[in-house]
C-alpha cells in the first residue's frame, strides 16, 4: 500500500474534520425548463415542488450547449488547486451528473459534477450553469431537502468559498445526513464515522467532491487535485462503497470503485446520506 498523498492549505486547520446535520430527504421527480439559464431552470423546478435545498441526478439530460471546467494546478496563491476552463460542449448529452442545490449570500446557489458526451468523446468537470442551457425539458429524479441545506461560506483553512451544511427549520422525522468532509481526510472513515453517530446502520449515498489523485482498485489518477461524482454509493455493517467517475487535469474521465483507505479529500466533499 502506498501511503494517500495530502496537500498544505492556506489557513489554519480547522479542528473539526466534518459537518453534519440531520434532515428529511423527500424523493422529487421534477420537470426543468429549457430555453433558460440551467442553474435558474433548476431552481425554479425545485421550488415549484416546494424545496429551497435538495440533490438532483441528471441521467440523460440533453443540452444545446454546455461549459465546464476541469480542476487545474496551484493558482500560486497558497490555495491547493485550481481550475481551467474546458471548450463550450454543444449538443452534449449527460451520462450521470449530481447537483446540490442551496444558497449563497440569501439567493439559491448549485454545484454540480458530471460525465457528458459530445462528438463522440466522454468528458467530465464541474458544471457553470449559468452558461448552460437545455436543449429540451428534463425530468430528473432527486430529493427535496427540509431541515438542513448546504450555504455557501468562506473556509479559511483552503482559502475558498465552500457549501456547508445549515439548519433549516425542522427536519419532521429525520431520514438523512447532509454533511461536508474536510481536506486531507479519508472519506470511507469519515462517511462510516457520520453514520454510527446518526445511527443509520445502512445508508445510501450521493454527492460529488475533490479527492487528491483518485485511487482505485486497479488504477490511479495522478492529478494533485481531482473532482469526483458519486455514481452508486452504499453503507451496510459499517462498510462504505463509493463508485465514482473522477476528472484531473487532463480532462480525461476514469470511474471506478475507490479502494478504502487509500484516498484524500482535496478540498471538499458534499455528501448526503439517506437512511434505508
């Protein structure tokens, strides 16, 4: 076993390595407008089913025009990572994507990771959905958050702006976990830790994150930062199971299941975990 590689950070270490808040993730089946801005079109799908916050699987969707970006070396800042911008997708059909929606500064605020398709190639990256736009209606399937959703605030330890986990009213009866892991932590302990303390011996997980390179059983990607979207994750007898689909800086996609133990959160991680 190779030791997981961990990157230095601008700012002081925050002594807590997640945040988690229980909530009620309630299934949606929501139909997204185009002929809009996506990140608008999204927003407004959720509140018409009456959610301010939720997570969105976007299998299938097909846009007239898609931008992106892949994660990209050290700006020289003292921050880890980066990003650079990747060419304008058009006619781009998504394979799997993820999508939480929460708020930023009062106003609704996604991110999203995802595999797409376009002129023949697979590509992957994180999604700017203000300059994306659906070539037809989608109806997507997620869940509608209560009790907890994800505001966007400043994290000194990374030097970024970065979702966490906030309360929202009351959760009713609590079937789920929002949480965000921190840099250099491995997400099997973490995710596994958050649930016994949730008392949810089986989970269901969602979400996208960064992890530093990507290790899987039989493969590894190199990159110092890579951006990741759970494809199928699962929690039984205190085991996590994370499939994932993850992106370097050479824009290339690789999916697999990650070997336990051998990973590192980057910069975050934006899970969900839903109770059985």
């Amino acid at each position: 076993m190779i030791a997981p590689r961990s990157l230095a950070h601008p700012g002081p270490r925050d002594p807590a390595r997640f945040a988690a808040l229980p909530c009620r993730a309630e299934p949606v089946t929501l139909r997204i407008a185009a002929g809009l801005p996506f990140d608008r079109a999204v927003t407004d799908a959720f509140a018409r089913a009456g959610f301010t916050a939720g997570y969105l699987r976007l299998r299938g969707a097909h846009f007239q025009h898609l931008s992106y970006v892949v994660p990209g070396p050290a700006p020289g800042d003292g921050r880890a990572a980066w990003y650079r911008a990747a060419p304008v997708l058009h006619d781009a059909r998504v394979q799997d994507a993820g999508l939480h929606l929460g708020s930023r500064a009062g106003a609704a605020f996604q991110h999203c990771h995802g595999l797409w398709s376009a002129d023949g190639a697979l590509h992957m990256g994180h999604m700017l959905l203000p300059d994306t736009a659906l070539a037809e209606d989608l109806v997507a399937e997620g869940w509608g958050l209560r009790g907890a959703g994800l505001s966007v605030k400043p994290d000194p330890e990374t030097g970024f702006d970065l979702f966490a986990p906030q309360a929202a009213g009351g959760a009713g009866a609590a079937n789920a976990v929002l949480c965000t892991l921190r840099p250099n932590e491995d997400p099997h302990a973490l995710l596994a830790r958050i649930a016994e303390g949730a008392g949810m011996p089986e989970a269901r997980i969602e979400g996208i994150g960064s992890l530093v390179e990507t290790r899987f059983g039989d493969a590894r990607l190199d990159s110092y930062a890579t951006e990741i979207l759970v494809r199928a994750g699962r929690l039984a007898g205190g085991q996590v199971h994370l499939d994932v689909a993850s992106v370097g800086f050479d824009g290339r996609p690789l999916c697999g299941v990650l070997k336990a133990g051998e990973n590192r959160i980057c910069i975050t991680a934006e899970i969900l975990l839903i109770g059985s």
